[in-house]
C-alpha cells in the first residue's frame, strides 16, 4: 500500500475508536473530522482514488455524517452497551481491512530498476500498410492500421528530471479479457510509473543500435512486457512493440477510434482452429514485415527526426509471447531480416513447423506445459493443443542454427508477462515476483546480447545457482559451437 493509503485507513480507524469510545466532545470531533477531510483529499489529489478502497471510503464517509451531526446537532445522550460498541468495531476493522487486504492483493508496485547504462525515451506512432486491406473490418476499403511504440536508448542525464510515463489503461484491458477480471479492479495500472521518459532525443553514445521487435499475446497489449522492454533498452536496445488490431486487446487511435479484440469463432475440429490459427499468425507476420520496412525507410529518411542512419538493419531481432511468440518464430521462418528470436510459450502456426529455422531461436515454457508433452499425462495446460509436441519436434530438430529450450518451473503462461508485479499474491505464489521478472528478462537480454551484439553469454551455457527455476532441455538445446 501507498503511504497515504495507510493514512486513510490510521485516521479511518482513530476517527472510529474517537466515536464509538470516546466521551462526546466537540474539540475532538471537530479534530477527527479535519483529520478525515485532510488526509482524503491528500489522498485523491496526491494518489488518486481506487477501486481497491472503496470501503475504505464508504467509512470514511459515514463517519464524516456523524461526525458533523455530532457538531452541528442538539445534543442527545444515548447510551451503548460495550456489545454493541464491539460490534460496531469489528464491522468497521473488518471493512477497513477488505481495503487493506484489496489494495496489498492487487498493488500499485514500483518497477524493478532496468541493470543497464541507458535511460529509456519512447515514441508513439500510427501507421498504415496502405498495401494491405483490413480483412476482420466491415468497411470493405479499409486498409491495415497499427499501433507501435518505439523504446529507445537516452542519456541518463538527458532523462533526468523529465516525468515518468505511467502503464497505459490498456493494461487493465488486457488482463479482463485474459483472465476474465473487471477491468475496473486494475484501474489502478494508470498510476504506476515505468523508467520511460517521452520524445527525449536518443542517445549518441554508439553510431546505431540493434533492433528487436516485441509481439504481444492475443487479447494483450504492447505493453504487457515492459521490464523486459525496459531492461533491453538500458542496455543499448531500439524495441519496437507493435499492436495487432482484433487479436491485441485494444487499440485506440489517435482520432478517437478503437479496435478491440474479436473472439475466435467455434471450430467442431482442433484442425479448424489450427488453419484458422495459421492464417492469423500470418497476419501478424505481415504485420512485423511492414513495420520493419517501415523503419527501414526511416533509417534514410526519418519523419520523427530521431532515427536517421541510427538503426542497425543488420542486427534485428524478435520476441514474443504466446500468440507473439508464434509470430516470432514464423517471422523468422519468413524473414530472414530478422536475425534471431525468443518465443515465450508460443506455439508454430505456419512455414516453420515444417521447415524449421536458420537464425538462433531460444524456447521458454513453463513446468506446467512441459508436462503436457507427456502422453501418459492427460491433464493438459491450457495452451496445450494437438498439434504442439510435433510441431514443436519440427521446428527443434529442423532448425539448423543455435536453438534453446528452457523449461521454468513455478511459472504459468502469464508468468512471462508483468502479471507476476500486477497481482502477486494471486499469480507469484511460488515464486518471489521481482525474482520472477528478472528471470524472462534476463534470458531474452542474454540472448540478444549474444546474437546480436556477439557477446558470450555464461548464463546461455547452462543451468544457474541464479535461476535454480531454469532447466535446460538436453534434446533440444543444441549449439553449434
């Protein structure tokens, strides 16, 4: 909880003891009033008000009417017997603490500081494939729109001093629709601050920067990962996330417009959704191919005025999860632009499942759907379907260059994801979240630091006393040198 958070609730619980307890005097009234008004609104100005203490509130307020009755009203005795005083206290500790225990379960946490020199400056951008129809649009001349941010490198001292931006409300978004949560209950993301600062100039220290792509599960947001984003970019990183419109959350365009996630149809066979999986994933590729023509075009030439002859073309990568990671390893399977990938529990809908892969690729999965490979076991993860051990097989024993298969232990498939900060006593229940976070950012800046910028990694040799979580897969971890 926020400090004047646990003001709310001291003075909430002073104010109560003082009316239930206390002889009657108005001094003391006047004070415990005072004492409410002014730390609630320190508390909403400051803070701002959230879900997680509406009854906090709701006592806050029934105290404030009797409060003033008692100053303003004729005196009138009324005796209370010490049951009913007790009572009157459980219920209000026992309301009290529902906001106590609501703001703890689902925090406004502070993010774990990015380990690199750099500080992080973004951009937002809209852009149009005029090349491509919209497809999922009822507007037969629509044309493919996206929404990326790009994250880039900035001096620390350029930062300084500038406002934070704050996790954006599509946030919230997409953890109702992934776990089926009211959206209203993570209001709150809007007031947690990140590292990034907006439309700093980019740093000089290097002559340009590598690139790597981020593609977001399906019913998520760009920005699901960003102490991943974030920790890549303080260590010298240009990260584009993109924003796949009908399979990402939301997307709200700067004119007011948003595109908001389209649920898959029914499909009477696995094979039915597979295809339909294949064409989606394809969607997404395209979406990645573009993007990257797009900033290629802004190497020459740069509209924002921050990249020209900046961007290292020559040293692209790909991360995803889930439904990103699938893009990822199809759009390494299409590209060849992009030089290597880490998926994150991400199936293989597409050309790679039967050609494999030529660039380096790193596989991470969680305990859970590690076991689902297992025949013999029928309680399969959710994200298990029929096709996944073989396709998975494919890709693994066809790639030709660097692969990885890292197994987590304690993970479940959001755990890749900030989910482990956002609720930690719901979804880090085994393991701490900090810890958790600094487990998939960590790899995927290993791997990208070994891939792109040709800097051997130890923590890619194998297991770590760090990550006693992580187990190197034998079969499909294989190296070429």
């Amino acid at each position: 909880m926020r400090a004047l958070e646990v003001m709310v609730i001291v003075v909430i619980l002073a104010a109560a003891a003082g009316v239930v307890f206390a002889k009657r005097d108005r001094r003391l009234d006047a004070m415990l009033l005072s004492g409410i008004v002014i730390v609630g609104l320190l508390h909403g100005v400051i803070d701002h008000l959230r879900i997680q203490m509406v009854p906090a509130y709701a006592v806050a307020v029934i105290l404030l009417v009797v409060l003033l009755r008692r100053l303003f009203m004729p005196y009138k005795h009324i005796s209370s017997s010490w049951f009913k005083k007790g009572l009157l206290s459980i219920i209000i500790l026992g309301v009290s603490g529902l906001s106590v225990y609501s703001s703890l379960l689902l925090p406004v946490f502070t993010m774990p500081e990015p380990t690199g020199n750099y500080a992080i400056g973004t951009i937002s951008r809209h852009l149009t494939d005029e090349a491509r129809a919209e497809t999922k649009s009822a507007d037969p001349d629509a044309k493919r729109e996206l929404l990326i941010n790009v994250w880039y490198p900035v001096d620390q001292s350029v930062a300084e001093g500038k406002p934070k931006e704050h996790y954006p409300s599509e946030v919230g978004e997409a953890i109702s629709l992934v776990f089926g949560i009211p959206k209203q209950l993570f209001s709150h993301v809007t007031k947690i601050s990140t590292h990034v600062v907006e439309g700093a100039v980019l740093s000089g220290k290097e002559p340009s920067y590598p690139i790597v792509f981020f593609s977001p599960g399906i019913r998520s947001t760009r920005f699901q990962s960003m102490t991943a984003i974030e920790e890549l970019v303080s260590h010298g990183y240009i990260v584009v996330g993109m924003d796949h419109p009908y399979t990402s959350a939301k997307v709200t365009f700067e004119d007011g417009r948003s595109i908001l996630y389209q649920a898959d149809p029914d499909f009477p066979t696995s094979s039915g959704l597979y295809n339909y999986n294949v064409e989606g994933v394809g969607i997404r590729v395209a979406d990645a191919r573009f993007v990257l023509d797009t900033i290629t075009e802004w190497n020459t030439k740069d509209p924002n005025g921050l990249f020209e002859g900046k961007l290292d073309l020559e040293r692209v990568g790909i991360f995803g999860h889930s439904y990103g990671g699938a893009t990822t390893a199809e759009a390494l399977a299409q590209d060849k632009r992009f030089k290597a990938g880490v998926s994150l529990e991400g199936g293989f809908w597409g050309e790679v499942a039967h050609t494999g892969l030529q660039q380096p690729f790193l596989y991470m999965l969680t305990g859970g759907t590690a076991k689902s490979l297992d025949p013999a076991n029928t309680n399969k993860d959710k994200v298990f379907f029929d096709e996944f051990e073989t396709d998975l097989d494919s890709v693994m024993t066809k790639s030709t260059n660097d692969t990885y298969y890292l197994i987590v232990d304690h993970f479940i498939h959001q755990s890749f994801t900030e989910i482990a900060l956002l609720a930690p006593s719901l979804f880090a229940k085994e393991v701490d979240p900090v810890h958790n976070i600094d487990i998939t950012r960590s790899y995927v800046t290993a791997f990208f630091d070994q891939y792109l910028k040709g800097e051997h990694q130890v923590l890619l040799d194998g297991p770590s006393a760090k990550y006693p979580e992580v187990a190197f897969d034998g079969k499909y971890t294989k190296k070429s040198s």
